[in-house]
C-alpha cells in the first residue's frame, strides 16, 4: 500500500497525473473562465424593439475590448438567448454557466441582433487582473423631481409665464410678416 502512495505521489509531482491542458491554479482555486459584458434583464419595451421572443434573454449593455466577447463580435445592444444550448433568463444564468466552464474551452452562444439570430463560438479566457471588478452598466437616467420649496416654484412659474408672453408675442409678429403683400 506504501509502495502504491508513493508511485502516485511522485506522479503527482512529476505532473503526469494532470492534464496538459490544465490551467494554471492560483492559490489553490481553478481560474474561472471571463466573457467580459455588462449584462442587464431584458425589460417589455427592449423585447418589443429588438424583436426577442417572450421567454429568455439577456441583454449586453456593455462589450470590454480585448476580451472573449469582443472578439467574437459582440455589441452592445445585442440579446443573449442561449449559452451552451440552453435558454437564459437573466443575467445570473450567463454569469454562472461562464464562471462553472472550463478556461480554454469554447462555448456556443445563440444571440439577436436588429431581430436576427446568430450563433457564435466564444473562446474563454481567464479574467485579467487589470479588468474591472464591476462594470457599470449604462442606465437611462431617472425623470428628475423637483425638491424645492414653495417660493422657488412660484419663481420658476412666474418666469415660464414671462416665456410663454414673449412667444406669443413673436407668434403675433411672424403672423403679421406673413399678412403683408
């Protein structure tokens, strides 16, 4: 039984029992494999103009250059509908079926764009230490409301009033030019 620990322990250090392909472990953990997109949940407004059917998808907001995803020539804008051949239904899917892939591998992803389906083969990469730790996806910004109080909303009233005399009277000016002969 000793004989046979030590047959394995030096094939371990000779690295026979590994594959070649291996990726190289960090401190103790497998690297996860890197897409490299900002992804956002599909809203009703997105899936009626970018023509996605009503179940799955996710949108990329955001391509990082020189990574997995530009390189297989994603956009922003595009919709992923299924990785590995399997649907997605949110942006945890994606995030979770990359981080358990193997480094190395590649993945086929179903996307949309401007309506049409598309596959693509995506090689995936160890994330790079010089990429961000979180990419801030572009939101449309919110309607601002007004926080003021009582005096400073009659100011800005009384000034729209001044704006709407002075339009109504170059309205009256212009309609006086178009009369003459």
């Amino acid at each position: 039984m000793k004989s046979l620990f030590s047959i394995l322990a030096w094939l371990c250090i000779l690295g026979v029992v590994a594959p070649a392909h291996a990726a190289p472990r960090r401190r103790g953990k497998m690297p996860k494999a890197y897409l490299g997109v900002a992804l956002a949940p599909l809203t009703p407004l997105d899936r009626r103009q970018k023509k996605v059917p009503r179940y799955g998808g996710v949108l990329i907001q955001t391509v990082l250059k020189n990574t997995p995803a530009a390189r297989a020539g994603f956009r922003p804008g595009d919709v992923i509908m299924r990785l590995k051949g399997k649907y997605v239904y949110k942006p945890a899917d994606v995030i979770g079926r990359v981080a358990r892939a193997r480094v190395g591998t590649r993945i086929k992803v179903d996307i949309i764009r401007n309506g049409g389906w598309m596959m693509a083969r995506v090689l995936l990469t160890v994330r790079p230490r010089s990429a961000p730790s979180h990419v801030a996806p572009r939101r449309r910004p919110a309607p601002s409301r007004i926080k003021a109080g009582r005096g400073a909303i009659l100011k800005r009233l009384m000034a729209l009033q001044r704006e709407v005399r002075l339009l109504r009277k170059m309205i009256r000016e212009l309609k006086g030019i178009c009369k003459r002969p």
